[in-house]
C-alpha cells in the first residue's frame, strides 16, 4: 500500500513532537529549564551552507552571549551529505571537508 503525503507529514510530525518532547527533560526525567536552543542553517542559507558559515554561527552564539543563555545547538539542517560509500555510509560533501572538526 502506497504511503499518502498526508501520511507522510503525520509521521515526520509525530516525530519531530517526539524528540521534542523527549529533548525537553533532564537525564532525571525533570521538565527542563528551557526549549533545546540553538541556530538552524536551512531559514538563511537553504543548500548554500558551507562549513565556514557553520562556524561563523557557533561563533556567533559565543560572542553574542546567546551561548551563555542556552543557546547551544548549531543544526546543519541539510546539504552537507555527499555520496554514500560501498557500506553505505554517508560522507560530507566537498563544502564539509572536516565535518567531525565542525561538530
């Protein structure tokens, strides 16, 4: 049976509620203090992100202080993905040479 797009929005919507649900309690099961925070690249630059913009950003939320209020998730939303290799795992793409140095 063929999926619907409407069933397929519920399903990324009942799981974007759920880890948003899951990231706003503590380890001890306590309601956080706050929303998890951060910089999300995807409202700016869409596919045009670079790994130079990402530091930038978290750059940006140190300098600015947003940092020391909570803000602390830099989301690179999509577009860094490259090809998979013959494991089928995911490599950056050529704008994401040290992606494991950016996070």
């Amino acid at each position: 049976m063929k999926e619907t797009a409407g069933g397929q929005a519920a399903r990324w919507s009942f799981a974007a509620v759920l880890s948003l649900t899951v990231a706003a309690f503590g380890e001890n099961g306590e309601v956080a203090r706050t929303p998890p925070m951060g910089w999300n690249s995807w409202n700016h630059f869409h596919c045009k992100v670079t790994e130079e913009d990402v530091r930038a950003a978290a750059d940006a939320l140190v300098s600015s202080g947003m940092r020391a209020v909570g803000y602390v998730y830099v989301n690179i939303d999509d577009c860094w993905q490259g090809a998979r290799d013959a494991q089928g795992i995911i490599h950056p793409n050529a704008k994401f040479k040290d992606m494991k140095g950016t996070g």
